[in-house]
C-alpha cells in the first residue's frame, strides 16, 4: 500500500510554495521522518519529511513547480517495493512497416487532438487565487500572462515575473483594452549570450524583491544618521564575555545591547513601533524586533518576540537560536511573523554606512555599521575612538523627524552609557 507525500500546512496566510529540491529519487530507501522534499515558500523553506518507510514510488511535482497546500507531491511504497513500473505505450508496437506507419500517423493525429484540447482546457484554468488577488491589485489582465501550473494555470510567481517585467497595467477607465505585450529584456549580443547563465528566482528571493520595492513604493521613507561612541560598549563586553559566557552559555555580542537599547527608545518613541492601517495608525504596546539574517538563500528576518522584556542574556540566546535556525534553513513561519521594528547589522560584511529598507508594514529599521577607529573630539582634545555611523530609515507618513532623531538619540545614549541598560533608565 502507497503513502502519498502532500504539501503540508505551511503557516498563516501561505497558501503555495515552489519544490526546491527533491533529497531522493525514486527507488531510493526511506526511513520514518527523513526528509524528502524541500519546499521554498514566500517566508521560509520547509522540508517535508517521511510519514512512513519503504521506497520513494513516485515523484508527482517536479522541482521549480509550484503547489497548494494539501497538493499531491509523491508517495512512498510499503517495504522494499520497488519503483512502479513505466506506464505501458497507449498504442502498442506494430511488428510490420505498413502497421508501424499507421500507427504513427495516428498517433500524430492524436496528439494534435489532445494539443488543440489542451489548448483550450489551458486557457480556460483560472489563475491561481494567489494571482487572482495580484492581477487585481496590480491592474493587469490575465491574457498579459503566460502560465506555469499545471494546465497552463497562472500562478502567483508568474504575475511577480510580469510585474518585475514590467507588465503594462489596464488603464481604471478602461478596464477592457486590449493588453499590451510584457516589456521583455533586450537579447544580448552574440558573445555575452554565451557566458550568461539564466536562473529562476526562488520564492524567497521573489517575496524579497516584491516587498522593498513595496516599501519603497508605499512609504514615505526617509533617512537620519548619527553616530555612536563603542567605547564603553566595547569595554564592558571585553570585561565580563567569559563570565558572561560561561554563565549563560551564549556568547556576549554587541546585538544583546542594541537591541536592549532599541526597546528603550521604542517606549519613548512609540510612533517608530506603530503601523499604518488605512486611515488608523495602530501603536504596539510590545516590541517584536526582527533581526536580519543574511543566508544563502537571501535575506530573511526572524523575530525576538517582547524583546523588550528579555534581559540581555535573553536577547543573546533567542538571536544565537534564530541565527542558527536560519543558516540550516530551519526556521519556522512563527519565527518570521509580527515583528514591530528591525535591526539590520551591515557591519559584519564592512559596510560603512547605508539606508536600509523598511521591512513593511513597519514603520521603522535601524541599521548598524562597521566599528571604525576614527578621530573625534572629545573635551576639546582629539582622540582616536571605535565610531559607528547608526542610521534610522523611518516612514515619514507616521514619524516626524524630531521623533526620528530623538529615537536615534536615544540608542545612541544608551550604547555611549550600557549602564542605562542595566538600570532601565
């Protein structure tokens, strides 16, 4: 008896994701739980693992498809059954010429039959609700759009694609115009076409796209900066991280104090920590802070959940386990959602100074930068100190700039003094 392999429940407001990669093929022994298929959603990647053992009998979606939830992606032979067997011709080998020739040309005849009914069935699939909602929302016509699902069904990648394109909207007051062809790339040369290498855009990096240019295209974002005096950051941290980590078992880091003293700020400055809603602006009494994690994959941002009422050990634990779960690509949908506010740590890669994005719909993102030794005065003397240019992109729609400056102050304050940290002050 066959175990079929579906997609799984894959979080709140995920309704499809696209086959990664299959760790199997089939004939392959499987034991209980083993992962079999890798799943890129628009959040995160999932595997899914085997419900029983045996051998993997079949494999129904191909890797770069995209499925629903609750979508059949293969099954698993009880035992050690091998593989099914390969579907027998519809129309049988012929022994002689003449019954060859007839058989092929029926065949021919039958396969245009089934080309000019596919053609209809094709275009009559309607778009996938995910696209659906796309189409709409962007104003597109579906005939703009070629479809990758099964029986040529739109999905929702294939708007991205178009809308990434440049897929020209219907104009609102004429809503039946005949659509305009999907502005294409311009071919390369001869010479170029050659060492180019065309590649799919994973789900992830998809959604990564679509959101910054929606942030971009939303809010009123706008940009401060100031820098920040490491120094007693910097000594305090050298003073108790071995204490520090054999006590609590995590390494001392600089994310533990930037993100207590974000907290800190965000209470005195809730406007940073609120969102749009229509024509309500909602104040979040709590403080969700993602992290932005660069993989491989790309950039994903998981949560520290009420990092406002974590100690710094806590901080430190909660983003060494996110950290952690994000590079083996095993983090969950909860670990991704509801974050109010986001810190991004460029500085680990050398940048100097940027204007981050805004992770919608949030109103605020702090972006850290690399340490340098710089010249500063101090007391009226010039001194070398461990600077780092700090920089607030705000939407300017909710935050005003002395609220966004006094927010960068405030960090700033409390990094120049961590025992302000330690005292809630």
């Amino acid at each position: 008896m066959a175990t079929e392999i579906r997609v799984p429940t894959l979080g709140e407001s995920v309704t499809e994701a696209t086959i990664g990669k299959w760790f199997k093929k089939v004939g392959d022994a499987i034991a209980v739980d083993e992962p079999l298929v890798e799943l890129e959603t628009d959040k995160v990647t999932v595997e899914v693992p085997a419900a029983a053992a045996g051998t993997l009998g079949e494999i129904v979606a191909k890797e770069g498809e995209t499925v629903g939830v609750g979508a059949l992606l293969g099954s698993i032979s009880a035992g050690g059954a091998a593989a099914p067997a390969t579907k027998p011709q519809a129309v049988s080998q012929a022994s002689s010429p003449d019954a060859a020739s007839t058989s092929k040309q029926a065949a021919a005849e039958t396969a245009k039959i089934a080309g000019d009914a596919g053609a209809v069935e094709q275009r009559s699939m309607p778009p996938a609700p995910a696209a659906a909602k796309l189409i709409a929302e962007n104003n597109l016509s579906v005939d703009q759009l070629s479809g990758s699902g099964k029986r040529g069904q739109v999905l929702k990648g294939d708007v991205l694609d178009a809308i990434a394109k440049g897929a020209p909207s219907q104009p609102a007051e004429t809503p039946k115009a005949a659509p305009g062809p999907i502005a294409a790339r311009a071919p390369s040369s001869g010479d170029d076409a050659s060492r180019e290498e065309r590649v799919r855009m994973t789900k992830l990096r998809q959604t990564i796209a679509r959101r910054l240019k929606e942030a971009q295209s939303t809010a009123a974002m706008l940009t401060t900066f100031n820098e920040v005096d490491m120094s007693a950051v910097m000594a305090l941290r050298t003073k108790y991280k071995d204490v520090f980590e054999k006590k609590h078992g995590v390494k001392l880091g600089f994310m533990g104090f930037f993100t207590k003293a974000v907290t800190h700020a965000l209470k005195e400055i809730p406007a940073v920590n609120a969102e749009i809603d229509g024509s309500d602006i909602i104040y979040k009494n709590f403080a969700h802070v993602g992290v932005a994690v660069g993989t491989e994959k790309g950039l994903v941002v998981p949560v520290v959940r009420d990092a406002d009422q974590m100690s710094i050990a806590e901080i430190e634990k909660e983003i060494g386990r996110l950290g952690i779960a994000a590079r083996d690509g095993k983090l969950s949908v909860a670990d991704m959602q509801g974050g109010t506010f986001t810190i991004s740590n460029g500085g680990v890669y050398g940048s100097l100074m940027s204007t981050p994005i805004l992770n919608a719909p949030q109103s605020g993102i702090l972006g850290m930068h690399k340490i340098q030794d710089r010249p500063v005065v101090v007391g009226g003397q010039i001194v070398i100190r461990p600077m780092m240019y700090l920089a607030l992109s705000y939407d300017h729609r909710i935050v005003d700039g002395k609220e966004a400056v006094t927010f960068l102050v405030r960090v700033k304050e409390s990094l120049e003094d961590p025992e302000r940290l330690v005292l809630d002050l």
